[in-house]
C-alpha cells in the first residue's frame, strides 16, 4: 500500500514540477539525436505524471478495498493509469490547438462611426469611443480641426495600433 501511495504522491509532484517549469524539463533533451522530441505528445510530463499517479493511487484503492493482492492492484492501476494519460494527452492537444483572436488595432477601425468622448483640440488627441465586435473600444484620435465631446465621428486612417484619425459627421 506504501509504495502505491508513494507512486501516487510522486505523479502529482511530477505534475506540479510540469506545470512550474513548462516545457524546461523536455527542453533538457532536445538536440540529442534519439531522444529529440521523445518527450512531445504521449510522453509529455503531464502525461507520464498523470499515469504515474493514477497508477499509484488506483493501486492502493484497488488494494485496500479488495483481495486481489498486488498483482491485481498494479493491474487495475496500469490500466486506470493509462486512461488517466490518454486522457490528459488528449486535453492538452485540445489545449494547445486553441487559438485566440488578435487583439484589435487601429486599423479595423476604418470606416467606423463612434462618438467623441473626451474633446480633440486642432491637431491634438482626444479619445473617441467606437464599436468593434459589438464591444465598446476607446483608441486616441486626431483631428484636423477641433471636434468637441458628445459629436459623432468618423474613422478615416489608423495612425498607430492604438489611434485614429478621425473626422466629425456633418448632416
């Protein structure tokens, strides 16, 4: 039961060290020919940490709540150790093809209308308010002629990823 116990607490040890070092552990062996991305996909860190500890904790379960002995218990701890793996091996996959989107920048903004929301003296910055996906974006803008607070604008360039050139509507 000891050794089981053992096994058990060593995975999730293992796992933690996994998660700390990201990726440092299997950078150790890379460029050294055989072993080169030995550690990538089914025996990753997290994976051999998930095995290990579901090895041993399936293990002493199997062994203190039934008579099947050692044998029998690292049996039932084999296999459980090895759905535990594939199933971790299969998360972080899915975790690892998860992208995000870009963050938005000046330039999707052209031809978007919005509001001024702090004013913009003649060639200086203001902050307009503008949507973008439906969320409301704050960029600093420029103007060729005072705008004031409260007047609806228009995009018209992007000058850096983070302001606008913009103009004010006129009806």
């Amino acid at each position: 039961m000891t050794v089981f116990l053992g096994l058990g607490i060593a995975g999730i040890a293992l796992l933690v060290l996994s998660l700390v070092f990201d990726g440092v552990l299997e950078g150790l062996f890379d460029g050294i020919g055989v072993l080169d991305g030995f550690f990538d996909g089914l025996l990753s860190l997290p994976v051999v940490a998930g095995f290990v500890s579901m090895l041993g904790f399936g293990g002493a379960i199997v062994l203190g709540t039934t008579g099947l002995g050692v044998g029998g218990a690292t049996a039932v701890g084999t296999a459980v150790g090895v759905g535990a793996g594939w199933l971790t091996w299969k998360f972080s996959r899915a975790l690892m093809r998860d992208q995000t989107a870009t963050t938005p920048r000046g330039d999707d903004l052209v031809g978007t209308a919005g509001a001024v929301v702090t004013g913009i003296p003649v060639d200086g910055y203001g902050e307009v308010l503008l949507q973008l996906g439906g969320q409301p974006v704050k960029f600093a803008a420029r103007s060729g002629e005072a705008v004031t607070r409260g007047t609806e604008i228009w995009v018209e360039a992007a000058l850096s990823p983070t302001s606008v050139a913009v103009r004010p509507v006129r009806r």
